[in-house]
C-alpha cells in the first residue's frame, strides 16, 4: 500500500482527493489482475480472515492498489469491501455478512443500514477503496461465474456441432438444463438440483410446475432443442467402443473374450453389466466411470437393484464368468452375490444329465446311482457310481462344480461346462 497523504498535503491540490482515487480505479479497470476464485461459494462464512481480524487491516487509511487485491477471491473481495462500512459501524441485511462480523472482535455494529451516511461516515481512502475493490470484486464474480457454466453464453448465440463434441452424456444434460437453470428453475431431480445449487450464479426459485418456457429467448429455445436432438443421437450412437464387452448382454463370455483383460478391466466390464441396466454405484469410481459413458443412464440406487429380476440369463452367466475371473482385488460392488451362484441342486442334476448323455440311448442304466452330494460357498462336489451287476465291481466318478462358472472338473481330468440358463 501507498499512503500519498504527504504529497497532497505538501502541494495543496485542493482537487488531488478526486483525481487519484479515479486514476487508480481506471489504471484498475484496464490492468486488474484477475485469478480464478477458490470455489463457487461467495458466502462470507467461506472466508478467513487474518491475524487481525481484517481481510485489508490499512484500508481505512491508506489508498489500495492492484497488488493488494489481485490474490484475493470473489468471495475475499466481497468481505473485504464490506469490512470498511463494518469498522464504521454498519450493521447487514445479508445474514451471511452479519454472521460473519459478529464474529469479528472488533465489530460493533449500531447503525442500520438504512441510517448508514456513507458519504459523512467514510473517509477518501475508504470512499476510494470501497469503489476499486468493487470494480475487481464485479470482474472476479464474471469470471467465477463464466467458469462454471458449460456453456455461458447459450442464451446468446446459437450452439454448432464443434461446440458439443466430445461432451459426456452427464455434460450435455447439465449444459441443456443450465438453460433453465439460469431463468432460476428449480429441479426435482436431486442430482441436478445439488449441481446448480454449488454455482454461485445460481438463484432458483421457481417451481418446475410453474416455470413457462416462454421466458425463452430464441437462441436459448434453440439450443436447448439442438443439445437435446445431440443427446438422443448420442444414445443412438452408443457404439461398441464405449463398452469393454458389448455383447455381455446376447452372449455367453469364453476364455478368448476377457484372457487378455487387466482384473481392474474385467472388475469394469462386470459392473458394465449392471450399468447397461441403469444401476447406480457407491463406488466413486465405479459412478464417474460410468458418467462417462454416452450409453449410461444412472437411475436405480443400488439398494433397489434387483438382479434376478433385470438381468437376463447370458448377463446373469456372464456376471459369475466375470466374477471367477475378477480374484479378490477390487471391491465387489453387486447386489446380491447370491443372485449369481449356480444353484446347487441345479448343477447336481446337471451332472447326472451329463453322465446320462454320455450312453448313446441317452437314459441312465438302472447301475447308475447318486453317490455323493455337497456343496461350499464356491464349489459343489458330486460323485456318481455305476455298478456292474455282472461282475459286481463299482466305478466311482467324481465331479467339482464351481459354482459361480458352472465350470467343472471330472476325476480324469474331464473337464464340464453347465450352462443352466442356456
């Protein structure tokens, strides 16, 4: 800071007081250094002050200059404005403002702001002050808020292809609704509605019932057609690029399909599986994965996620195939693991019917009989004897089933592949 109060003493310009203060706001208005703010949140609550209590302890007796505001916020500036009407007295409507100064153990707020004489309370460092934060604290809001639109200027110009490109499925929803967002909608959608709360140009108040499109300009009602049109093409358009295994959903997976896939990759391709469906996930990751995804449409919380009932029987297969493959390295983030286990019994008679296939009649001799039964969380274990009744000798053969494959091995190292759901 600069204290210039000797120079117009010693020279006496009467009219000194004005022409620098307005030199400096015009030096600003062209040269202030403008960084990005923190956050969305201007609220004052969101501000530290510093040791002494002030964001700008001198502002009262000394005249400001850029490089004192350039590193300060939006919401710093905003503050920091209001700190010099505080340290006169100034009580605020803004309850953000008022909490935040009542903190402040220099604060004694007694005038109303309607009582407040700016012109008679403020010195000309303050007056001065007060007019060159706001220039900066206005360019910082412009920038803040410009920042946090996908597309700030939808309501004045008409949007082109190159501007949509390479946009997620979530950006183009958020860039349409922030169309109504800035005529101050309101969204039932949760989701939408936590998104445009955390904007700091955000003021809704208007019911999704009671808002009229009409407020509309006519670039606005075109965009919001165009990205519209752009998100069902999207969908359309959904190719097998944006999926690690696009057919998880028509066909059975095989060794050749996931042999050369990382764990964390088939950990993906598993849960693309409920995703497809519309499944939403706690798993972070898992969730901005999928955001990302033009086909994905998040609906369902997981709670309600019913996997017997949505999944069909090549992704219910395919889930376990996955599963068996995925090892113990990422979380598992299913509804119900139980869903996808073979039944027990299910592969007991699998195994009886493939034994059964193996005599060319196709029924099983009279010999044939179930000799072992059990089962553990992955495997079932099946041993079937067959009796000679001419030489009364008894052949065991001896079967582990895994349940969440259907993949078993015989006692000569035959290997089975059941597929209840086929």
């Amino acid at each position: 800071m600069k204290n210039i109060s000797g120079i117009r003493k010693k020279h006496g310009y009467a009219s000194v007081n004005i022409i620098i203060p307005v030199l400096l706001i015009f030096a600003t208005i062209i040269s202030c250094s403008v960084q990005a703010a923190v956050g969305p949140s201007l609220k004052a609550t969101t501000v530290k002050p510093g040791r002494s209590g002030y964001i700008l302890p001198n502002s009262d007796i000394e005249y400001l200059e850029e490089e004192d505001l350039k590193d300060l916020t939006a919401a710093e500036l905003r503050v920091a404005r209001n700190e010099i009407y505080a340290r006169r007295g100034r009580k605020f409507k803004d309850k953000d403002l008022q909490e935040y100064f009542n903190a402040r153990s220099w604060y004694n707020g007694r005038f109303s702001p309607d009582k407040f004489d700016e012109a008679g309370l403020l010195n000309v460092y303050e007056k001065a002050n007060v007019s060159l934060i706001k220039q900066c604290e206005n360019a910082k809001t412009q920038e803040l808020e410009f920042s946090e639109y996908i597309f700030a200027n939808s309501d004045s110009r008409y949007l082109k292809e190159a501007d949509l490109e390479g946009l997620s499925a979530r950006s183009l929803r958020i860039a349409r609704n922030e169309i109504y967002a800035r005529r101050g909608r309101l969204f039932k959608d949760k989701d939408l509605q936590a998104y445009f709360d955390s904007c700091s140009w955000y003021d809704g108040r208007i019911k999704p019932e009671k808002f009229d499109s009409q407020v509309f300009n006519k670039y606005e009602s075109k965009n919001i057609s165009f990205i519209r049109k752009w998100e069902n093409s999207l969908g359309k358009k959904a190719s097998s690029k944006d999926y690690i295994l696009p057919d998880s959903d028509k066909e059975y997976l095989t060794f050749d399909d996931v042999c050369n896939l990382s764990t964390k990759t088939i950990w993906l391709a598993k849960n693309e599986i409920y995703a497809r469906h519309g499944r939403l996930f706690k798993n972070e990751e898992l969730q901005t994965y999928f955001d990302n995804c033009s086909w994905y449409k998040g609906k369902i919380k997981p709670a309600k996620f019913d996997a017997a009932e949505i999944l069909n029987k090549y992704e219910k297969a395919n889930v376990a195939f996955l599963k068996s493959w995925e090892g113990d390295s990422e979380t598992e983030d299913t509804s119900s693991p139980d869903d996808m286990y073979y039944d027990p019994e299910e592969i007991r008679d699998m195994v009886w019917a493939y034994y059964v296939d193996l005599y060319e009649d196709g029924e099983a001799p009279d010999t044939l009989e179930m000799d072992e039964f059990s089962y553990d969380e992955k495997y079932v274990y099946v041993s079937l004897c067959y009796s000679s009744g001419e030489d009364d000798w008894t052949e065991a053969n001896y079967y582990s089933v895994n349940r969440y494959t259907g993949i078993g091995k015989g006692k000569w190292d035959e290997i089975i592949d059941f597929n209840p759901w086929a």
